[in-house]
C-alpha cells in the first residue's frame, strides 16, 4: 500500500539529513509504528509521504503510484492526518474542525453533519455536549479524540498520526490507544502511527520502524524486535524489562491449555472423585450443564468429607479471558496466590486452563535462548 524507496531529506540550512535513504513497506490495512527518539526523522517521514514535506531524493508509492508526479491534492484526499500536539483549530467549533475535509470536498451540508455525528458517536462523544464547543473547552483526550475525527473524515484509506495520544495521562492514553485499536479492528485503516514511546509502538504496531538520527535500525513485528533486537541501541531502547514486554504482548491464548478434565454440577460425588484422581492435579474445575464455570473442587477435602454434598465445597476462582496479555495472566495468579487460572469465554464458559508452569515453560522457551 505504501512504499518508501531510498527517502531522503536534507532541510534547507541543515547540515545533515533529517531522513537518510529511508526503506520502508507499509502493507494494507496494517499499522507501522515509526519510533525513535526526538529529532530521528519520525515527523519528517510522515509529512513527506502526504508531501507537506517535498522530499529531497528518493520516492513514495501509495498503491504503486509514485506519490512525488501526483497532484498534491489527490493525494491529500486519500491520506487522514493527526498533526502532533493536536493542531485543532482555536476558533473552530468541534463540528467545523471535524468538518474541514469534507467541507474542502464540497459535500452536500447533510451529508456532513451526518457524518460530523457519526464520527463523534465513534469516538465516544456526546453530540449534543460537544460538537458547538470550542477546542479551549475540550479536555486532552477529548482534543485528541477530535484530531483523529477530523482525520477520519472523509473515510481516507491511509491514516497518518502524529503522537496523537503524546499529550495525554496515562489512564486516558491507554483508554484512547485501546479504542483505536478496536475501531481498527472495523475500519482496517492503513495507519503510519508516530511515537517516542517504545511501550506504545509494542501495543499499536503490526510491524515497527526503530529510527535513529534519519536512518532506520530495525523493522520488524513487536515479537521479533523484541526477541530478536538486532543491535544495541535497539535493545536498549527497548528497555531493560524486554522479558515484563514480552509478557505484555503475548496472549493467553497462545499458551492455554485446552486438554484438561473439569466436572459438571450434575457429576455424582464418585465420579468427581474419579475424575480427579485421572487428572494429576490436586483439584479439579467445576461447571453448569452449560458448560459455565461454577468454581473449583479440592480432593483432599472432597475425599475426607464423601458423605456430605459435594457441592458445598465449590471454592470460587478468579477468571481470565483468552485475549488478556500474559502479564495479565501471571498477576492474577500472584494476586491470588494461585498457580492456575480457568479461561473463560464472555458467558463465563470454561475454555481452557493456563498454568503458572506453562507460563514459565513458554517464557524459557521462547524468550530466554
Ligand atoms: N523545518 C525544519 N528546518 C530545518 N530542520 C528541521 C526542520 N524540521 C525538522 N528539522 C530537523 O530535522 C530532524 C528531524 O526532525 P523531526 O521533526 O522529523 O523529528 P522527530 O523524530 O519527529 O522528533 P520529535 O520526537 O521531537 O517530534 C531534527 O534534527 C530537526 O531539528
Ligand atoms: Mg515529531
């Protein structure tokens, strides 16, 4: 969908070259994380490749067509844009602001307020509350839900963004990363997303770009950079904690357990028994006829107790789903002071089971070489 071939940028003035032969290949409806510390090139990358910038050598295609020779408003049509530092517009209310492209387009007047509303719906803003306001009476992340609105306008297939959540706390910032990341799921935008925060470019990006002083270090998906940095600046913008952000990018789902033995409420108190001692565990998961967890059952007391209902010694446990991240998975078994935890499903239905062994198993296997 987008690909940079040998971008360079020399400032006029500057010395050096802000961007140096940069390669790059953004695939459809993916999000690439350009990262690096301040000054490395990030912004000047994006705005070349919307030419708010003209590069100085070197080319951009955006769908196979050579985005230098095609006119600079065609362009721009197809591309969303989230300025850093937001860039709202002070004197325009949150409907003119948002408005702006598709007022550019000559839109009929309907048509983009419908779409004013729709996006504020998206972005979960009230319409009536905020869309006469003036950027002045907008919180940050309210600001930074607006800036991706007004870029989302007119429904462009390619999304550049700017640190869009780089002015925000940290609660909001996670609330407004989490809420792109789902719309995404809708509108598989391609996204070139800009950030100096390696925590942020991990939990966004489809593939990052590491760059350093206009040159690009490493390219490669979360994973790879992280199990495999290719340098020592990479590494260690990393940070020290590459096992913790290993932990954070994993799914539970990638190690759950889906071979285990879990009784029913309807089981007799002999069968549990039995069920039981077939597994190797010193306690077994108990479910509905619907298959939802109940809780769980220990032997030991189950066995010291056989005459009374078994039922009565249903424990509860805590519950984790198959798309919380790893780090998720062994807090709650620290938390708890347990070394098993049941997958469940939205309903509560048993999925799976993920075990503090298989936890350490996969981080040893995978991680630490
Ligand atoms: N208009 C300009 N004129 C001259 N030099 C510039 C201009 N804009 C940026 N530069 C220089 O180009 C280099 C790259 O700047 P750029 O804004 O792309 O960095 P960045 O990675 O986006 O940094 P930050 O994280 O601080 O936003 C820097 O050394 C900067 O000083
Ligand atoms: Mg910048």
């Amino acid at each position: 969908m987008i690909k940079l071939e040998n971008l360079t940028k020399v400032y006029q003035g500057g010395q050096k070259e802000a961007v140096h032969e940069l390669n790059l290949e953004i695939d459809k409806g993916e999000i690439c994380v350009l990262v690096g510390p301040s000054g490395c090139g990030k912004t000047t990358t994006l705005k070349m490749i919307n030419r708010l910038i003209e590069p100085t050598s070197g080319k951009i295609f955006i769908d196979g067509v050579n985005a230098v020779q095609q006119d600079k408003n065609k362009l721009r049509r197809k591309i969303g844009y989230v300025i850093q530092q937001i860039g709202l517009f002070p004197h325009m209310t949150v409907k003119e602001n948002i408005a702006t492209v598709p007022q550019l387009l000559n839109w009929d007047p309907k048509k983009v307020d419908m779409r004013v509303e729709e996006l504020l719906n998206l972005i979960g803003l009230d319409v009536s509350e905020n869309i006469d306001k003036y950027p002045h009476e907008l919180s940050g992340g309210q600001k930074q839900r607006v800036g991706v609105a007004r870029a989302m306008a007119a429904d462009p297939p390619i999304m550049l963004m700017d640190e869009p959540f780089g002015a925000v706390d940290p609660i909001t910032r996670s609330d407004l990363q989490n809420e792109l990341l789902r719309l995404q799921k809708s509108i598989k935008k391609t996204i070139c997303f800009v950030t100096h925060d390696i925590d942020e470019a991990i939990k966004m990006g489809d593939k990052i770009a590491i760059m350093y002083e206009g040159e690009l270090i490493q390219y490669d998906s979360p994973k790879k950079l992280l199990f495999n940095p290719k340098n020592e600046f990479v590494e260690d913008f990393i940070g020290s904690d590459r096992g913790l952000k290993v932990l954070n990018l994993m799914k539970i789902e990638e190690i759950m357990d889906k071979n285990f033995k879990s009784v029913e409420i309807t089981d007799d108190c002999d069968q549990v028994l039995k069920k039981i001692e077939q597994s190797t565990r010193s306690s077994i998961l108990v479910t509905d006829q619907e298959n939802k967890l109940i809780g769980y059952v220990n032997f030991k007391r189950l066995k010291e107790h056989k005459k009374n209902k078994w039922c009565d010694f249903i424990k509860e446990i805590p519950v984790i789903e198959e798309n919380a991240s790893l780090k998720d998975g062994l807090n709650k078994m620290i938390e708890n002071d347990i070394i098993l935890l049941p997958v469940v499903d939205r309903s509560c239905r048993l999925q799976a089971i993920v075990t503090m062994d298989r936890l350490k198993s996969y981080i040893s296997n995978k991680y630490i070489k």
